[in-house]
C-alpha cells in the first residue's frame, strides 16, 4: 500500500479514537427500547453508567456525533440515542449491563461493515468495539489472538510476515468480528476453510454481562453457535485462530480481462471448469462497468497455493481460455493483493448489495444477470461469483451453523453510489435485480450478505442448523438483547 493510501485507511479507521468524554452534554435522552417503544433514558442513569465506564460516551449534540454515527453503508443513516467506545472487557460488560438495565435497543459495531446497516440503529445504543485491537502471535503454538476491534489488516500484517495467515475475506479494512461470527468467505477459503474452521476460541460477554470463554471444551454450545450465528449469543472481545502456512506471505494470482461480448460463454465455462478443480486453486468471476467511460469488463481472477513450479501447468487451462484483452500471472504479496479491492469498497458510499448461495448451475441465472446488466452513469455496478467447495465442504454441515456446505458457488450482486436522491431509485433496482436473479439460485444466503431479507429468510438459510441456534439463543441471550444481526428468534 502506498504511504499515502495508508495514512488515509489508517485515519478512516481510528477517526473515532481520540474523541473526549462528552459528560457536560449529557442530558434526559429520548431512545428506542427493545421492543420498539419510546423509552427516556435519564440523565443521572446515563452519568452514573459514565463513572465507571473507562471509554467515551457520544450523544446527538456531541461536536463529533454526526462522524462517530457513520457506519460503511452510507445507506444506513441512522441516528443513535448513545454511541460508546469500549476500552476493556469491563467496559463491554458495563455497556450490555445498561443496554439490558434500560431495555435498550442495542447494537454491536466493531469494524462497522455489515452491509445490512446492523451495526447502528435509531434511538438506541451503538457499544463500539473499534478501540480494541490488540494483537498477539504465538508462533510456537501457531496460534494468533486479537481483539475484536481489529480488522482484516490488523490481523495479516501480524501473521503474513511470520509466513503465515488466518484465511478470512478479501478487502482489508473488513472488520474481522462480524466477519468472522458470521463465517468468514474468501480466496483461502477452498484450501483452508471458513474462518470459523480456524477457530480456537473466542473470549464473550453474553447477555447477563458474564464474560465467557467459548471452545470445543468450554461452553461447547455456544462455541457451535458463534461459529457461523453472527452476532446473537453476545459481545466477542477476542478471537483465536489457528495459523495456516503460507510460505514468504506469498501466492500465485492470475487475472484474464475480457471483452463483455464475452460474456456468456465465460460464464459457461467458468461453471464447468470450476468444478473440477483441485482446492489449492480459487476461481473467481465478475463484471464491472468503469464509471466515467461505461465500457463493461470481465474478469476471471485465479490464485494458486503452492509450489511456484507448479503454476502455470495448474492455471493453464484458465489462463488460455477465449481471447482476453489481456492475462497476466504473478508472484505476489498476499498482504498486497488483500487490499486490491479496498478502494473500490471504499467507506460511506451508498451501496445495494447481497449475496445467494448457488448449489448447481441453472443458465437462467447468467440469462437474466446479461439480461439486467447495464451502464448507469453515477451508478458502480459490480458482481462476482466465487467457487465454495475444497475444504468447506469436508466439514459436516451440523458441525458449525454456517449453513451451505455443499453449495457450489457464491453470488453477490450490487451497486454503489454518492447522490443522496437516487437512493430510492437504485434500491429498487437492486431488488428487482434480485427479484430476477433469485429463483435461479439456491433459497439460502451466507447470512454476512444479508441485505433487506425478512426473518422468515434467515431462518430458512440456516436450514437444518436453525433449530439448534433457538436453543443456544434462549440459553444465551433468551430476552434478545442482541436483536440487530441474522436475528435468532428466542422462543421462550
Ligand atoms: C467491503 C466489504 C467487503 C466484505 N468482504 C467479505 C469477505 O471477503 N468475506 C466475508 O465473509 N464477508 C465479507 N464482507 C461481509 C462482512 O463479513 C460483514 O459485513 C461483517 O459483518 C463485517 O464485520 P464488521 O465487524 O466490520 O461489521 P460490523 O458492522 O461492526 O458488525 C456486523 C455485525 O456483526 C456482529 N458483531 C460485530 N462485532 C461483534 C462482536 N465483537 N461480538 C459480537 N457480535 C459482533 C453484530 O451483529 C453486527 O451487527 C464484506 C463486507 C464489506 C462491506
């Protein structure tokens, strides 16, 4: 990353740090209860929780409310009764203790990027995870440790230098909580798994505000339902993994641009060819429209695992496929390609964008995705598709929530824009989009790629699993507390 770049990642990411204390504004608080109801927070409730909280507490009036309330989703301008930045697991506990005390509605942010806008609400709470980013490497025991607060970058710039990574997602200012509760997708995934499936153990406060750990020894429940249920049983204030080897922090990446008249049949060839390959190797597809000229591209985008020896051999047959614009394949960083996407994702832009899962390939599907595809200036359209499969699919499905371990492919579909009045417009776009998409993908969703889908949903997408995760809820959090995510229905 350029020096410059950095600075401004960096300055994005820690904008909320140094933010004081703001006690002389704190006044009786209108907020939003749990079930909906207006509620009045009091003032003396909200300074006495103030003297002994160690981070800082934000209400509306605040000189720096309106930039702690931003959430990436610009879509989601919401408006927070009180946004509190945790320093330590106390201040986590002190946080639930008060949002439980005050029937307050309530929402976890750590690296702000759930798409769905559940990371802030209206007139409730925001309990703010962002200060939290210690690090820790055991290279002894292979065994990487952080706090929640830390993102994608965080945690690779600690382990790649060693040779080694924790497979997790593809743009590096993702925060790896809501990341990883929810499973965890990305170019590692085939050959080492889901992040879950490097999961050790996670450090949670639950809805008592009692800190727990959570391992296949400890709370062995609650470890099976953080483990793809997001954000539902509790705060997770850290999370270990296991480390994977990646020699010199290095990969093989290819990437073949083609013209869009292409389209079709690299589609075809894409699901064909993507079956059959050996799980060392991902293969991703996708489409973008540049925004100032409107010309279409195609991309298909291959990343190697192995020995270098070896490469073009693996990848030819990708590589040489219909008539690029160009091809080219590299040695690369890993650190690097990591944040190849970042700018393209970039913060507080309005984004309509959502996932499905694909279970066998139905050409209706690349049909009506050509059919809708167009050029709209002020309006970044991008897709991709992703091969699942490799060493997702060798865990059972009743193993861990995380529901689709047979699927095939993973679809997300979605624009981005800047213009506040075409907010509605394009959102409807992105739903009739989808409207058309959807019959031809598998009824299930990874539930990190939720966008507006109802609850009924949810609960179909975790299938088989869902059952189990009500029993979890109703031992863990039975009142709710953590009602803002892939929502698990208590039913008690
Ligand atoms: C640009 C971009 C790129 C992405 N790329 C990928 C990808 O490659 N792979 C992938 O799998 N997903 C990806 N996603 C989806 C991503 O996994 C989710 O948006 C995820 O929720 C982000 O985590 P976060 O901590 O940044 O989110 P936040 O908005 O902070 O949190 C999202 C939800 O997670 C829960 N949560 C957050 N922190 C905690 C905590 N400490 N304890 C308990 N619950 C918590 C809460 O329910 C919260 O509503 C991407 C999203 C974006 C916006």
């Amino acid at each position: 990353m350029k020096r410059r770049d950095f600075i401004k990642n960096s300055a994005i990411l820690t904008a909320s740090t140094y933010l004081p204390i703001a006690k002389a504004e704190i006044h009786d608080q209108q907020a939003i209860s749990l079930t909906g109801d207006e509620i009045v927070l009091s003032k003396v409730d909200i300074l006495d929780f103030m003297s002994s909280f160690q981070g800082s507490v934000i209400a509306e009036g605040h000189y720096n409310y309106e930039k702690a309330r931003l959430v990436w989703n610009g879509v989601w301008n919401k408006k927070p009764a009180l946004i509190v930045y945790c320093e330590s697991v106390q201040d986590i506990q002190k946080a639930i203790n008060f949002s439980r005390e005050q029937n307050l509605l309530t929402a976890v942010r750590s690296g702000g990027h759930s798409i769905s806008g559940k990371s802030t609400c209206d007139g409730g709470i925001i309990i703010d995870l962002s200060r939290m980013r210690k690090t820790n490497v055991d290279l002894q025991r292979k065994i990487a440790t952080v706090e929640a607060g830390c993102t994608l970058y965080d945690l690779d710039s600690k382990t790649l230098p060693h040779g080694y990574v924790v497979p997790a997602g593809v743009v590096s200012h993702t925060g790896v909580a809501g990341l990883t509760l929810g499973g965890g997708i990305g170019s590692l995934m085939r050959m080492y798994g889901l992040t879950v499936d490097n999961l050790i153990s996670v450090d949670i406060v639950t809805a008592d505000g009692v800190l727990r750990k959570a391992s296949l020894d400890e709370n062995p429940d609650l470890f099976w339902g953080i483990r793809g249920g997001g954000g539902n049983f509790g705060i997770v204030t850290s999370f270990s993994y296991n480390l994977r080897p990646l020699p010199n922090g290095e990969i093989i990446v290819g990437v073949n641009l083609y013209d869009m008249k292409y389209a079709k049949e690299i589609w075809d060839f894409y699901y064909d060819y993507s079956e059959g390959m050996s799980s060392n190797i991902m293969l991703n597809a996708g489409m973008w429209n540049d925004d100032k000229t409107g010309q279409g591209y195609f991309f298909l985008g291959t990343l190697f695992i192995g020995d270098d020896n070896k490469a073009s051999k693996a990848l030819e047959t990708i590589t040489n496929f219909g008539n690029p614009m160009s091809d080219e394949v590299n040695k690369k960083k890993f650190s690097e390609h990591q944040q190849v996407a970042d700018k393209r994702n970039a913060h507080y832009r309005k984004y309509y964008i959502k996932g499905r899962q694909i279970d066998e390939y139905n050409p209706k599907l690349t049909e009506e995705l050509m059919e809708r595809w167009s050029y709209e200036e002020g309006r970044f359209d991008t897709m991709r598709v992703v091969r699942f499969g490799g060493a997702i699919s060798e865990v059972a499905e009743s193993d861990t929530p995380w529901a689709g371990r047979n699927a095939k492919w993973d679809i997300e579909v979605g624009g981005h824009w800047t213009n506040d009045a075409k907010t509605e417009e394009y959102t409807q776009w992105g739903r009739d989009y989808w409207k058309a998409l959807s019959p031809h993908c598998a009824e299930r969703i990874y539930i990190n790629e939720l966008m507006d889908e109802d609850q009924a949903f949810v609960a179909t997408s975790y299938g088989q699993n869902y059952g189990r995760l009500v029993e979890v809820k109703n031992k863990y959090d039975p009142k709710n507390l953590f009602s803002l995510n892939g929502n698990i229905k208590p039913s008690v």
